[in-house]
C-alpha cells in the first residue's frame, strides 16, 4: 500500500509533467514570449526552462533562449517536406496577409531599428525604408518602392509598425497608428533592443553566407552540418520528422521520400508515444500518415465550426472532399463546384 508521502510524491510529479506540456505547447504556439505581454506563460516557461532546453535540443534540435525580457524557440524547419505556406504574416488588428512587398519592408524595418537609437518614429522608419529601397538596384529592379503619399502605402508601414509591436520588437509610447495613416500625426516607440537580438532565428549569420544567389542564401541560413554514416543519417531523419510532426498538422507517407517513409512507418509506435508523453497531445496513426491531435485546441488557428448552419456545412463539405478525394486525389477542387454543392444542399435542406 501506498504511503501518503508516496501518493504526495505522485501528485507532484504528476503536476509538474502537466505545466513541462502546458509550458511546450505555448512556444510550438508562440515561440516568442515577453515578460510584460504573456506574464503566466513567461513565468511557466522559465520554471522549467532546463527541462524544456535539453528536450528542444535532444529531440527536434531546436535552441532556447531566455532572459528576464524575452523568451524565444529558434526553430529550424524540416526539409523533408515542401515549406509551409498555410501561416503568413498578418497584420495584428485587420489580419491581412502580408503581401510581398510588405514583406521585403518589414525586413528593410529590422535593419532600420538595428542602426536606429533608443527610439525611433513610424515617419522616421518609413522614410529610412525608402531610402533604403532607392538605393538598392535589386530591389529597385523589382519595382519595390515606398510613396507616403499614398493611403495604401502608409497602410503598408502601420500594419509593419502593429506586427513590430506584436512582436515585442516596438513599445508604442506615444501617439497612434490610424493619425499616421489619416496624416494627421505620427507615432513614437521605443525600440527593445533584447527582443530584437533575438527575432532572427538562423544558424549561420547572413554576413558569413557567401553564395549570392537569393535561394541558396536563404537555405545556407538554416543549413545543418551531416555527419557521416548510417546511424548520424537515421538520427537526421529522426530530428526532421521530430520536426514536421510538431509544426504540422498531419503528416502523409506519400509527402515524404521513401527512405523517411519507411523510417516513420518502422519507429511511427515509438515516436508519437514519446512526444505525445511530452505535448499532451495525441497520437493518431493511419493507414495514409500520422498527425498529433489537439484536442484542447490550443494550437489551434481555425476551427471547425460544430453548431448552428455553418457547423452543418462543415460536415456536409467534410463528406463531399472524401467522396471526391478517392476518384481524383491530384486534382484541385475548382471554388465554384464547391459553391454549387453548398447551394444544392441548401435548397434540399
């Protein structure tokens, strides 16, 4: 029979297993945490921050750095799969997607707020975006330029601005975004410096990257060294689909090469136990892939409606995909035929 110092000792553990899940499916959400924006999740993290350190760089090999101010997951993608391409950039209030330009402006903005001194405005940071689009000739090829004289164009360096504040890169301290973009003020931040050090996530600085292809430049930024031999191949393996299965929904045989494939099929029983042991999420293995199921939802950027019409189409649509999926599984659904199944089903409900 149980002693009550072991059942205490029981409840502990169970406890403190519960906050290390809790704690590792906050940075698989977010993996940038501020003291002053996310205080509970901060504070989970840091109390376990030795656990978490050494899971990270066991298992997926990721790095986790914290401060009193910040906590950050350096992430390395897997390249077992193509890039996800489902989770853009948004702007925080409106949450549009970032268009290219948007893009290649919020990277010129961190390169403007690393020369820049404590503080810096958004018509300050708007006009040294300019200056740093005229006088690249890559990028004036481009057709890339910034005009504040235009509404669209101002919008362009407020959803910047919002982004860098969601970020924790920027504290507003005074004056708003929307006077900016009427032209009827401007807005002054405050640049957090410790936040910024670590907002880039590579394992190869860009200064030491030689290659002057944009492509290889972007690949030589996470490139992994290999070492030689069978067993250092099968821990690569392991490391990315470690990888994939915690940043992607499901995961399908048929999306990876046969050697990975073949690895996840032989070790599939032994990997979704060890990381559903650690994210409290769970394991669900089929005949066409696996997946890590968040029931708690958490993780979760769009939800399946369940009430009401919009819950009953969801399930009407569920229905349709898999009927069509078995006779042409490479072929795209064209919008338009799904919108004439839901009117159909509309009027025969």
């Amino acid at each position: 029979m149980s002693s009550a110092a072991d059942i205490l000792r029981q409840r502990v553990d169970a406890a403190v297993a519960e906050e290390r899940r809790q704690a590792l499916r906050a940075l698989l959400q977010r993996p940038l945490l501020h003291a002053a924006h996310d205080r509970e999740t901060f504070a989970l993290v840091r109390r376990h921050h030795d656990y978490l350190s050494t899971w990270l760089s066991t298992h997926p090999c990721w790095s986790l750095y914290a401060d009193a101010e910040c906590v950050r997951l350096a992430k390395t993608p897997d390249t077992l799969l193509p890039p996800e391409t489902s989770h853009p950039a948004q702007d925080p209030r409106h949450h549009q997607p970032f268009t290219r330009k948007r893009y290649v402006c919020f990277c010129l903005a961190l390169a403007s707020c690393e020369r820049a001194g404590r503080q810096i405005t958004l018509r300050r940071l708007a006009e040294d975006l300019q200056g740093q689009l005229a006088g690249d000739p890559v990028l004036v090829a481009a057709g890339l330029r910034l005009t504040l004289d235009d509404r669209s164009e101002r919008a362009d360096m407020v959803a910047i601005g919002r982004l860098l504040m969601d970020l924790g890169v920027l504290e507003r301290i005074h004056g708003d975004e929307e006077r900016f973009l009427s032209e009827a003020g401007d807005c002054l931040y405050t640049i957090r410096r410790t936040v910024l050090a670590r907002l880039l996530s590579v394992r190869l600085g860009p200064s030491l990257i030689d290659a002057s292809e944009p492509t290889e430049r972007l690949m030589a930024l996470q490139r992994e060294v290999l070492g030689s031999g069978e067993a250092e191949r099968r821990r690569h393996l392991r490391r990315h689909l470690i990888r994939a299965l915690l940043q992607r929904p499901v995961v399908y045989y048929s999306d990876l090469e046969d050697e990975a494939a073949a690895y996840l099929r032989s070790q599939q029983t032994h990997l979704m136990s060890e990381l559903a042991a650690a994210t409290g999420l769970h394991p669900e293995q089929r005949q066409e892939g696996v997946a890590l199921v968040d029931d708690q939802q958490e993780l979760t950027d769009f939800r399946l409606p369940q009430e009401g019409t919009n819950g009953h189409a969801a399930l009407l649509l569920a229905g349709f995909f898999a009927a069509h999926l078995p006779l042409a599984p490479d072929t795209p659904i064209p919008l338009a035929r799904i919108e004439d199944f839901i009117a159909q089903e509309a009027t025969r409900n």
